[in-house]
C-alpha cells in the first residue's frame, strides 16, 4: 500500500467524484452474497460448472451494471440466453429476468440488515465538504439512491451518476468512460483536475479512460495489484488513510 505521507491532498482538486458499494458502504458484501445466492440457485437449477465462485464477482459482475454483469458471467460459462427487456419478471429466464432475481435478493437483504457507511469514508466527506470540494457518486447500480437514503448519505450528494440515469441515458457500463465522464460534467469539474476513488477493476479503467488526474484505488478484496494493473494511480486499504 501507499505510505500515507505519499498520498494525494483531495482538497486540491477540483472535485471528487466517488463509486458507493464498496467505496462509501459495504454494500458490495451485499451485493456479493445477493449474486452468489442466485447463482448458486441458478447454475444448480440449469446444471451449470463450475461453480460459481467469488472470483467470478470480481472479474465478471463487479462494478458493472446488472444486465451487463448477467450476460458476462454467464458468458464465461458458455451460456447465452435471451436479452429480454428490463420488466422482465424475475422468474423469467432472460438476462433482464435473471438480473432481476438477484436485485429481489439484494433487496431483501438490504430491507432486514440496513447497511452503515465506512466510517474513514464518512471522515474523508467531513474533510472535502468542509473544504468546499464538490463531490459526486458514481454507481453502476439502479438501488443507488436507495442505499445511499439507507446510509444517511443522500443529502451529502448533488450528482448520483446511476444504473438508473446510465439506463435512461443509453451509457455504456464500466470499464467505458462513460458513467465517469458525465458525471464529472454533470458536477461542472474538468476530469483531468478531479479524482475518481473506486473499487472495482471496471470502475478504475473507467475512470482511467475518462482522464481523471488521480484514480484512487480502494482495496476491499480485488487486490492492490490487480488495482494498479487496472491503472489506480494510488492504493488503499481505506479513505481514512486521506484524513490527518
């Protein structure tokens, strides 16, 4: 990992535009077990192998959006079945449909667990807003909003970049630039003076390929290697590493 003296000062940038699940809330530990019950239902009922595993989450699913993070794993697997359309019911047997039966079971979850954020991401906002940094979220995920009211986090927020806008928007899913680009032109910052903090593989490269000046990897289990390979200009363990 980075030595703290080492780090970037986030107050000196224009913005500081963050990924939720897994950066601010440990919502991709929900997520997680949500895509890993499914599955496992899924791949038992249509005999699918191997099994899935968690490292399927991270290469395939994690920080994409839903329907994307479907038809890639089942990809790996050699299995292709029909697109289907996003109101497709959850029992229905299309990517939207089986997308849809994991968000029944993330929200479930979320429903009778609730969820906390990070307590050093908290303090890092505390730091940024007390300096007037703007900041933003950027979420491949259509329960953004719901996670962030659930965290006590919305009104923190002026721009929540989603699974929802990304959607109605036509924006392709991380690792494309896309989600990272406008959200930083929704939040009226200039990429190349702003910072991206993420998790994921998909959401450094994305905001890699956006032109942020620092793209701030954040180690929850994909590797700080795999981080930096994926073009993190810095790894940590946990934004309080930003906080004196």
């Amino acid at each position: 990992m980075t030595e703290t003296a080492d780090l970037p000062d986030l107050t000196t940038f224009d913005g500081v535009l963050f990924d939720l699940d897994g950066v601010l809330t440990p919502t991709a530990e929900v997520h997680m077990r949500a895509w890993k019950e499914m599955f496992d239902d899924l791949f038992a009922a249509w005999k699918i192998e191997p099994a899935y595993t968690d490292r399927d989450y991270f290469e395939y699913v994690d920080g994409k959006k839903r329907y994307d993070g479907v038809a890639s794993l089942l990809r790996s697997r050699d299995v292709e079945v029909p697109w289907g359309e996003p109101s497709d019911d959850p029992s229905e047997d299309t990517v939207c449909g089986v997308g849809n039966r994991k968000n029944a079971v993330f929200s479930r979850i979320l429903r009778a667990e609730g969820i906390a954020p990070y307590p050093g991401s908290v303090a890092l906002l505390d730091v940024l807003q007390a300096a007037g940094i703007p900041v933003a979220v950027v979420s491949s995920s259509k329960n953004a909003v719901e996670v962030l009211e659930a965290a006590g986090l919305r009104e923190r927020f002026p721009v929540v970049m989603d699974g929802v806008i990304a959607e109605r928007d036509h924006l392709a899913s991380k690792p494309a630039p896309d989600v990272f680009a406008e959200a930083a032109r929704l939040l009226g910052v200039d990429p190349a003076r702003s910072v991206a903090v993420e998790d994921a593989l998909s959401g450094v490269q994305s905001a890699v390929a956006a032109g942020y000046g620092v793209v701030v990897g954040v180690d929850r289990g994909v590797g700080a290697d795999d981080l930096r390979g994926a073009g993190a200009s810095v790894v940590v363990d946990d934004l309080a590493a930003f906080v004196d």
